[in-house]
C-alpha cells in the first residue's frame, strides 16, 4: 500500500479532530478508521525503531485483531515482519493493545521483545488518544477500527 500523500493524512488527521471537537464534554462519539486509513497513517510515520528502517508497511483489519506486515532493514539484514495485535482499551480509557504473535521472516520474536514492543506501541497510542478523551471501547469489525470514545 503505498503511503498517503501528506495533504490527504492532514486531512485526515483535521477531520478526526475536527470531529473531537464538535463533540460536547461528557459525550459519547464514535471514529471509524479503515484499513487503507491505518496504513497510510502509519506508513506516513516513516517509523524507525532503534536502528531499523520499516517500510511497505500493511494493515489488516479481522478477527478483532490488526495484522501489520512491513519490510524490514537493519544492520544489513532485512526481511518481513508481521506482528498481531489484540485491541482493547484499559480501566482508565486508554488504548490497549497486546502483541498476540510477531515474526522477522520465519523466526518467531522473543517474548522479551515482544514486552518492549507491547509498551511502545502503547505508550504512543496513549500519548496519541490526548488527554481529553476517554476510549470506551475498541472494536474490529467489517475491515475496520471502531474506537467508541467519550469526550471529558
């Protein structure tokens, strides 16, 4: 999937926020993001971890889980990730994700690493849900990533 050019991400991005906005303290508002959307956002990212360069990333939503594959390069090596993530939100509002399986190549990842990975991925959708906003619930469905939310 190729990444969203940065006017439609921008767009995207205003459109969220925007809708956030319009919403009254103490309501309740539902985003619905596909999985083209999720793609191009994160592909947009150009996410780095540590010393490894990603790219061609893909988002599948199904299953009440999101798959993200990507290409992967670091230190001479490269080769295809896949990582499968629960999704869910915590006692306090905030997105949770779970990293149920990951792989680089055929090789399964540590558990150790997974436990780091598990933690970023949470500390940025945490850090992107802003402080305002209570996640009620997030959902899988129809190829798409449902957060039901609530305005403080």
């Amino acid at each position: 999937m190729p990444t969203m050019p940065p006017a439609e991400q921008q767009e995207l991005q205003n459109q969220i926020i925007d809708q956030i906005n319009s919403v009254a303290s103490g309501s309740t508002f539902t985003i619905e993001l596909t999985e083209s959307q999720l793609t191009g956002l994160i592909n947009g990212q150009s996410p780095s971890i540590k010393d490894a360069q990603a790219s061609n990333i893909q988002v599948t939503l199904d299953n009440n889980q999101a798959q993200i594959t990507a290409d992967i390069s670091t230190s001479g090596i490269s080769g295809n990730a896949k990582i499968v993530l629960a999704v869910s939100a915590d006692a306090q509002g905030k997105p949770q994700m779970s990293v149920v399986s990951a792989t680089f190549g055929s090789f399964p990842i540590p558990d150790s690493l997974l436990s780091s990975v598990t933690t970023s991925i949470n500390q940025g959708l945490q850090n992107q849900a802003g402080q305002n906003v209570e996640i009620l619930s997030l959902a899988i469905m129809d190829h798409k990533l449902i957060i039901t939310a609530k305005k403080n």
